[in-house]
C-alpha cells in the first residue's frame, strides 16, 4: 500500500513540474512606472538649516542629531554609504561634547 502511494506521489511530481521556462513573468512596463526615476535629493531646507546652526566650538547636542537623521535619510534614499558615514560622525560628536 506505501509503494502505491509512493509512486502515485512520484509519478504526481513528475507530470507537475515543468523542465522549460516559458519567459518572462512580469512585463517591465507594468511596474516601471512605480520604480523611482528620477535622480534623489540630498538635501533639504530643514536639513540646511540645522547643520548651518553647527560651529566648529558648538555645543548643541541637538543639531548634531537632527543633522545625523537627515544624513540617514539621504542614504535611505540614495543608498550611498558616505551620508551613514556622516551621520555616524555627527553622532558621535554629539556623544564626545555630552560626555
């Protein structure tokens, strides 16, 4: 009895499966015009604002981190790791003048 259902089981995988592909599945120009086209911006009024507000003797631990999201937010948008880079140095300038 376990050998019928094993080949039935068997001979069911077999037929079912398909050795050639058939093509594409999706067409491009379906989901083309969800995809961003356009080039992405790194940088922002609230953005020029707060890091204008930074000098080199500042102490305002607030920008610093204001600042470092916004770079965060560029490199979630563009996907270049030197915006994370800054953001790990504004941050951890904001760590040295708290401590």
């Amino acid at each position: 009895m376990k050998q019928f259902i094993l080949c039935g089981v068997l001979l069911f995988l077999l037929t079912s499966c398909e050795l050639w592909e058939n093509g594409k599945v999706t067409d491009p120009q379906d989901y083309n015009t969800y995809l961003q086209a356009g080039p992405s911006t790194t940088s922002s009024k609230y953005f020029r604002l707060w890091n204008s507000k930074i000098k080199p003797d500042s102490l305002q631990l607030s920008s610093f981190g204001i600042v470092a999201g916004q770079y965060n937010s560029f490199f979630q948008a563009t996907g270049e790791i030197t915006y994370l880079k800054k953001a790990e140095t504004a941050l951890t300038k904001a760590v040295d003048i708290a401590a």
